[in-house]
C-alpha cells in the first residue's frame, strides 16, 4: 500500500480538480462524480496516513487544509448554484 500511496493521492487531486471544473462548466450534477471519486480515492490515503501519524506528519497537515479548502469551494459552489 504504501508503494502506491503518492499515486492514488495524485489521481485523487486530479479528478477533484476536473470535477470542479467540469461543475463550473457544465453544472454541479456533472462535475460531481469525478469529485466524489477522487475524493474517495484520497480518503483511502488519508486514511493510511492518519493511522501512520508519526511517519506522515508534515503531509497530513498539508492533507487537512487542502481537503478544507476543497470542501469550502465546493460548499460555496453549491451555494451560489441554488
């Protein structure tokens, strides 16, 4: 798991960052599904992070304000869409 960890993390950020914009582009209900799965995808390394603290420290930080960040845009997104 660990071996794979960066890779699943960076395909997470990526489907987030094309769900938000395929939301801006085309509606919140499109650019949903590629959020939700990278979301889950970074989850699963968040996770294995988490459990890890000691070893992860300074990316779980990094982990937590960006996953913030994420959940207030898309929080305001949808706020401005209705």
């Amino acid at each position: 798991m660990k071996k794979y960890l960066r890779e699943l993390e960076v395909s997470g950020l990526i489907l987030v960052i094309i769900g938000i914009i395929c939301s801006w582009v085309w509606g919140s209900s499109f650019g949903m599904w590629p959020c939700l799965i990278g979301l889950f995808l970074w989850l699963i390394t968040f996770l294995y992070k988490a459990f890890n603290w000691n070893e992860y420290e300074r990316e779980n930080r990094q982990n937590i304000i960006i996953l913030i960040i994420t959940i207030i845009i898309l929080t305001l997104q949808m706020l401005i869409r209705q």
